[in-house]
C-alpha cells in the first residue's frame, strides 16, 4: 500500500498523534480531510502540512452523533471518494469506575466507538463498490486489557477491537483492509483532557504520558504497519509486554495489573 496521491479522511488531525500522522501523511503524497472540533487549530496542522492547498478541513465533534451521517457525505461530495479513514479522535478517562458517572461512560462511548463505527459505515459503501479501501483505527493498548482509572475508556477500546475484527473478517475478499494500531504511553495531551467523574476534564500531565514516544514516531509506526498490510500492531515502551504477559501468563498479569503505575 501507498498513500501518495490517497484521499485520507483524519478525525483527531489537531494535536497529538492525529497532528503526526497528518504531517507524515502529507510528505507521503496524501491529500486529506483534517477533522478535530477546533478550526483554528486544524488550520495550524494544514499550514505545517507538506502541500497545504492539497487538503481540505471539515471540523465537527465526534459526540454530536446524529450530524456524523451528513458530515461523512460531505467529506466524500467535496473531494471525491475516501481511500483511507484514520480514526484517531477520542477521549480517555481517569477515575474509579465506582465514582464514574453513567453521562461519563457514556460520553466515552459515543466518541471513542459509536463516532468511528458511524463514520465507517457511511464510508464503506463506497470502498467496497471499488474494492479498494483502508480504515486505520487508532486505538489503545488497553484496547487489549483493562487497566485501573479506565473502565469506561477500555470498555470503548475493546469494543472497537470487536467491531473492527468482524469487519475485517466479513469484507477482506471485497478490497477491504483493517488495521488497529494500539499505541500505549505517548507523549501528548490526552491525560490532560482525560474525564474525570463529573466529566470535567483531569487537567494534569500524567508522569507515565509525559515519558512516553514521541507522538511523531508513534505515527510512523501506525502508517508503516498500513503500508505493509497489517492488521494489528502495538506501539510503545515496556507497556507492550501487558500484551503477552496477559496471553501467556493471565494469572501474573491479573496480579501485577492491580499496583500498576498508569498515570
């Protein structure tokens, strides 16, 4: 696979490994779609882009559901078909499941799975009467096992896991390709924004988040795994072991899992 001259549509394109991967994807040769809430900062992203007049923002919040449809119908009106959709949007979490409010667990839902499936399914129609398409799906390595402080943002994970394996299953003889990229400990905001019980954002840099991958090379990692057709990789530090340590050793993961440092 190559993404030179590839219509890339991109949810999460302002900051963070959303923000790398537009600026790898560019210098590839993509034209893309940059989506996030924030116009001005998506603007930004497009100015440092390799071939700025080459890309389109459409900007919109991953929560409001009911305008996803119409959203997906223009991205694919304005500029033509989508050959790849990257979903790296979400939201993560950092409070007991015992003190989460449902809104929360909610909210965590909707914008971390419900938002991606819509959008896929809105696409898809399209991939699969060319048969030919890509859906890269950013996901989280507690995508693969649940840690402390992220009930409702695991249980969104693991649900993508689930949507985007049958997926991949049900439409690979139809040109379909699925690739789920679990990253772990990155350097970026998202301990900042994360929800807390009420729902307010956390507002504070985790030590394991501030001492993690450069977002830049956790991008590239993602695209050279959709390049060479993968369908799942793990990206990160000593955090990738939880992984296999959870596939072989269940008993020791479940035990060390519990006084994990996580933020």
């Amino acid at each position: 696979m190559t993404f030179a001259q590839q219509r890339v549509w991109l949810t999460g394109a302002s900051s963070g490994i959303g923000r790398a991967l537009a600026l790898a994807l560019s210098h590839r040769g993509a034209r893309l779609v940059l989506s996030a809430r924030r116009t001005e900062a998506l603007e930004h992203v497009r100015a440092a882009c390799a071939h700025p007049e080459h890309h389109q923002l459409l900007p919109f919040d991953l929560a409001d559901l009911e305008a996803l449809p119409n959203l997906a119908a223009r991205a694919q009106q304005d500029g033509g078909a989508i050959n790849v959709l990257i979903h790296c949007g979400g939201i993560s979490q950092r409070a007991l499941a015992q003190d989460t409010g449902f809104e929360v667990d909610r909210r965590l839902m909707n914008v971390n799975y419900f938002a991606p499936v819509i959008l896929t399914k809105a696409v898809l129609p399209s991939m699969l009467a060319r048969r030919q398409g890509h859906v890269i799906v950013v996901s989280s390595l507690v995508g693969k096992f649940g840690v402390p402080l992220r009930s409702g943002y695991a249980a969104s994970k693991h649900a993508l896991h689930g949507f985007f394996d049958s997926l991949r299953a049900e439409c690979h003889d139809n040109g379909l390709r699925v690739t789920i990229a679990c990253p772990g400990f990155i350097r970026t905001d998202i301990s900042l924004h994360a929800l807390t019980a009420d729902g307010q954002p956390q507002g504070t840099m985790d030590q394991a988040q501030a001492g993690g991958m450069a977002p830049e090379t956790c991008a590239e990692q993602i695209l050279r795994a959709a390049e060479a057709d993968r369908p799942e990789v793990y990206i990160g530090g000593r955090e990738v072991l939880g992984v296999y340590l959870k596939r072989l050793v269940p008993s020791l993961f479940y035990r060390f899992i519990r006084s994990a440092q996580v933020t």
